[in-house]
C-alpha cells in the first residue's frame, strides 16, 4: 500500500444515544454519543444540539433514516433520552463532524 493511499474502513454497528439536559432557565440540550448495544460502556461524544431543528439537522448528517428521526423527536418531547439502534458509523462521518 502506498503512502498516499488509506485502507477503507467498514461502518461501525452501534447504537446512537440522545440524552435530553435541561437547566433551569435555560434551553434544552441534545447530547449524541455512539456505542455499543448492550448497555451503553464504551460510548463516545459525537455532537450536540440545542434545538429540534439542530438535532434533526445533525441526525440528516449521520445518515439516519426520517423515520427513525420522527421517532427520536416524538420520544425526546416527554423523555429524557432515545436509543437509536443499528447505526452505522463511518470514519467519513468522524470527520464531517470534526472528531477525526
């Protein structure tokens, strides 16, 4: 392999985590972390968002699918978190995202 030339990597298989932080006084803030399926360890920061207008935004950039963003929202509206599961994540979308 050259050294001009990177290997391609598969998408990664996890699961995209919204957690809803409110402050009192203050707007509601999503924060979108991916990881493993059983049970959340190992989870990394991807990005926040501080409105549904930013968060749905951002999931479009990932690459999830409209329904599954319909869910999250509608779920975001009375819980404090939302579990996306079977994402794929790919070092393409590290780098849009400025974590790589």
């Amino acid at each position: 392999m050259s050294a001009g030339r990177r290997r391609a990597h598969p998408p990664t298989l996890g699961v995209l985590y919204i957690e809803c932080r409110k402050r009192a006084g203050e707007p509601s803030e999503y924060v979108l972390s991916f990881g493993g399926d059983k049970d959340g360890v190992g989870a990394f920061y991807l990005a926040k968002a501080t409105s549904f207008d930013s968060l749905t935004a951002l999931l479009r950039k990932i690459g999830v699918p409209p329904p599954a963003i319909a869910t999250a929202l509608q779920v975001l509206m009375s819980e404090s978190g939302h579990k996306i599961p079977n994402a794929l994540l790919t070092p393409a979308m590290l780098r849009d995202l400025d974590l790589i």
